[in-house]
C-alpha cells in the first residue's frame, strides 16, 4: 500500500484539529518522565574539609588518604545506585507509558477515540508485565545494534519502531512476535520513515529556538503522524498475509 508524507500529516491534522490540546497533555506526561530522571543531578562540588588538629603531619596525610578512598568508594557506588535506578525507572515506569502513549494516539487516528485514559493503558487488565517485557527486549536488541555501528542502530529503531503500537492492538502478543512482526511491516519503508521524520526537523528547530518548549507543542503532530503511519502498514500487513484480525484483535 502507497502512502505519502502528505497524507499522512493531513491526517493527523484533521485529528489533532479538535482534540490537540488533549493530545498535548498526553505528550507532555510522557516527556516529562522521560527528563525527569536526566534532570536530577548531584552536586559534590561543595566540598568539605577535615582538619585534625594535634596531629602531626604524617598522621594527617594518612587519614586524609582513607578518607579519599571513602570518598572515591562512595561516589562510585552512588553512581552505580542512580545508574539502576534510571535503568529501572526507564523500564517499569517510563517505557509502559510510552506504549500508552502510542495507544493514544494510534486510537484517536484508528477511531477517533479521544480518550486519555490509554496513556494508562499498560497499567491496566493484566498487561503490564507483558508490555514491559516486549519493551525491553525490543529495547535490548535497538542496544546491541548500536553497541555495533550507529547506522545499523538507526536502521533498527525503525524496524522495531511499529512495536509499542502492535502492543496496543495487542499486549499478549509476544516479545519476540512484535519485534517480528514490526521488522517485517518496515520493510521497504524505512528510508521513507526516516525522510518522513528529516520532514519534521523545521518544527523541531523552531521548537528548540522557542527556549526548547515550542518542541513539546510539536509531539503531538509527530506522534499523530506516525499513529497514522502505523495505520497504514497494519492494514498493509494483513493484505500481505503477515499477519491476521485475530492476532491484532481486529474481529
């Protein structure tokens, strides 16, 4: 099935034409969570100083090495605490929002269903651990591809990309199916993917001009669009036989 960037953004257009502030909201949720963890920052340049007087120099210097070496200790094993607790941060909390995220919009595109409970959507029925799951192995597999070269990375976060909306169709569908399944609906529109993405670069610098805010008043078109986009390989999907109505819960 033929789609072009134009279409696509007329699309989400006439959707976000009565519901963009909705969709804003649901945008602005998941960004913040997605900063919240990178904004926080520990400061350990206020330094402090122990001094031992009475004690001769050679003392002082042996103590203030242990307590360097405490120091360097803590620190590393500070960095190490904050490190997992991003880690776990991204993966229970942030990740399952970004599929609700996706939910949203790709409802709103589907059937005009503007609800934003779905930004909960992962949450909710029995699908968190499943969609967190799928997440993450998604997420693992885009990590190992850029641990190799950054192009083959690139390459593979659009053929992943598809895997939060199949989620969304369907949480029991499997890790290893979505990643599958979203590597074979992109096939053949990758580089039509990443030329629909450079078409929203404009905004973007707009938006980072703006003091970096006008770019969360432009997710929301992005994410319609590609709502739209997934529209459009799903149903091309299931006219080339990859998949079926059941397997989406389409019937």
């Amino acid at each position: 099935m033929y789609w072009t960037r134009k279409e696509l953004k007329d699309r989400a257009k006439q959707v976000l034409r009565t519901s963009y502030w909705k969709a804003f909201l649901v945008s602005l949720v998941v960004a913040v969570l997605s900063g919240g963890v990178s904004g926080c920052s520990f400061n350990s340049s206020g330094g402090s100083s122990l001094s031992l007087p009475g004690l001769n120099n050679s003392w002082g210097d042996i103590g203030n090495s242990s307590v360097m070496a405490v120091v360097v200790i803590g620190a590393i094993l500070l960095a190490l605490v904050v490190g997992l607790l991003s880690v776990a941060f991204q993966i229970f909390i942030v990740a399952p929002f970004e599929a609700g995220e996706k939910q949203y919009f790709k409802q709103a595109a589907a059937q005009n269903e503007i609800n934003m409970s779905y930004l909960v959507y992962a949450f909710t029925n029995g699908n968190y651990l499943r969609i967190v799951l799928a997440m993450l192995w998604s997420g693992f597999l885009l990590f190992l591809w850029y641990c190799l070269l950054i192009i083959p990375g690139i390459v593979k976060s659009y053929a992943y990309g598809m895997v939060p909306y199949l989620l969304g169709d369907n949480p029991q569908i499997g890790s290893k199916r979505a990643v599958e399944l979203s590597n074979q609906m992109t096939q053949g529109h990758k580089w039509k993917m990443f030329v629909l993405d450079l078409s929203f670069i404009g905004w973007y610098v707009l938006g980072t001009l703006a003091l970096g805010i006008g770019v969360l008043f432009v997710t929301p078109y992005y994410q319609s669009t590609r709502a739209e986009l997934y529209l459009v390989l799903r149903e091309q999907a299931l006219h080339k036989g990859l998949s079926h109505e059941k397997e989406l819960n389409l019937l």
